[in-house]
C-alpha cells in the first residue's frame, strides 16, 4: 500500500519529533565527541536500525513512507523503541496498514484513569455510572451505583466480585451460572489474553481456576466467543428495590485502552399481587473493550 504525500509527511514528522527526544547514549550508544559528524539530537536512523536489528536502511525506508504493509512486528519494535504512547501507535497503524492496531502497545494501558472521571460520574443522577480500569478495579462511580449492593459497598474489582464472591453468586447476579457465567467468563479469558504480561489479571485468572466453583465453569465456557449484542439481558436483584433487569452501556475511554465507562439503568420486576419485593443486590455488567455496550437482566424465576 503506498502512502499518499500527506501521509508520509505527517509519519516522518511525529518519528522524527521521537527520535530527537531520544538521548543515544541512554540506548547505549557511545556520547557524541567533538568534531564532524552528525550532530542533530537524538538517534540517528542508523542507530535505529541496530536497535531494530534490520538491514541498514530499513528504518529510513519505513520514516518515509516507503515500506508498504510494514508488519505488526516492526510496528511494534519502532513504537517501543521510540516510545509511543497508546495514541501514537494507532496512529501508527491507521497511517501505514489503514487499520487500527490488534492490542494495545504496554501492558499498563488502560490502568491509569485521568482523574476528571470521578467530576464526570459524581454528577451522574438517574443512572448508575462507574469506571473500570483493564483491571477490572472500580477506580471512580456515583452514589446510585454504590447503593445497588448489599450494605451500600460497591466492589474494588468487579470481575472478582462476579466470579468469585459467594452473595454475588447467590443472591445478587440471579441465575448466575446459567446467565452470568456463560457472559462473562469469555471476557476475563479475553482480557487475559490481550496483556499476558499482567500480572493482577494472571492471578484473577488464577484465583477463578482454584475456585471450587468457578473453575469448572471457567474451562467450560471462558473458551468461547464473547456473547453480546446490543440489548443483551441479565438478571439481577437491587439491595433496596429487589428483583429486577438492568441495562448497561459500555463505552471506553480514549486515553485508556482497556478500561470501561458504565452507564447503567436499572428496571424493577413488577411484583405478583400480594408479593413483597426481595432485598438483594445488582451489578453493572463490564462487556468488551472499545464499542457500546448495552446490557439488561432478564427477570428472576
């Protein structure tokens, strides 16, 4: 694929701007000494290539639009060299391959939440708001999703709480090895899969494989597509309102990759004549990464 004259431009501009801000001699490179040679800040594209372990040449090509396709790996040998951060290198992808990039570029990404999300969700009303990191930590949300857990606690991580508490299993998330297991088991296995090198998501994995409970039904449906669409149902009960369905959606974060914003309505079950609404817990369903989610619980038996 040949890159328009633009496109080269604005490629060579933002890897150049990188490379200057690079000093050669923290790559290991000997300090520059007095006299001739080149004497521009940065790495060269010479010391480029030997990062890189290419051919002489290789990176000269690829700053300047010459490569066509350059492949996932040199992507991501330039951007890591060169230390992009997430925006910059789906920049990269979307300017060289036209596509946006198959993971995130450090395995931190999405962990680190700005903090004008906890203004964003506190004037949330109506709806139940929280933020997740690519964790699954609850970093920020409103008083109307602390108030659908038993005793007014929302969870720190709401991927263990679904998975591995005992009331979330029982009471809260209703029919939850029939509804919420087989939805979201696959996005834990997937979440793993995407930053093997977590080290908080290896052991969540871990902790649900140990389970007595969970395990089992770990290996049997993590293994499986995502199951979602839009106006997909769950089941669920509200610490103060009872037995009822929940609606959910899911956005992500720009400068996060990985982590959720969750936005939630909650629709309680009309109650039999006579018949006293339960007392219980609900929860927001995390779905996966990048598009719009939306969620509902399907009402209990």
């Amino acid at each position: 694929m040949k890159l328009s004259a633009s496109d080269r431009g604005r490629l060579k501009e933002i890897l150049q701007a990188r490379r200057a801000a690079i000093d050669p001699v923290t790559m290991g490179f000997p300090k520059r000494g007095p006299g001739p040679g080149r004497r521009a800040a940065g790495l060269s594209q010479e010391q480029m290539d030997t990062l890189l372990t290419r051919t002489p040449g290789t990176y000269n090509r690829f700053e300047n639009g010459q490569l066509a396709n350059p492949g996932a790996d040199l992507l991501t040998a330039v951007a890591r060299t060169l230390r992009l951060d997430e925006q910059e290198w789906a920049f990269l992808w979307l300017i060289t391959r036209k596509e946006s990039p198959p993971h995130a570029l450090h395995g931190s990404s999405g962990t680190s939440i700005a903090g004008a999300w906890q203004r964003v969700t506190s004037h949330i009303h109506g709806a139940l708001a929280y933020v997740s990191d690519a964790e699954w930590n609850v970093i920020v949300h409103n008083e109307d999703f602390r108030r659908l857990f038993p005793r007014g606690q929302a969870p720190a991580n709401i991927m263990r709480w679904m998975l591995l508490d005992p009331e979330a299993r029982t009471d809260v998330l209703m029919h939850w090895e029939t509804h919420w297991v087989p939805a979201m088991m696959p996005h834990l296995k997937h979440s793993v899969e995407l930053r093997p090198e977590n080290l908080t998501l290896s052991r969540l994995a871990y902790d649900v494989l140990s389970d007595p409970v969970a395990g089992p039904l770990y290996r049997e449906h993590a293994v499986a597509p995502i199951r979602y669409f839009d106006g997909s149902e769950l089941p669920i009960r509200h610490a103060v309102h009872g037995p009822g369905r929940l609606t959910t959606c899911l956005a992500e974060p720009v400068t996060a990759p990985g982590a959720r914003i969750n936005l939630s309505f909650y629709t309680p079950r009309a109650p039999a004549p006579g018949h006293q609404p339960g007392y219980g817990a609900p929860h927001l369903l995390n779905t996966t990464p990048g598009e719009a989610r939306v969620v509902a619980g399907r009402r209990r038996d």
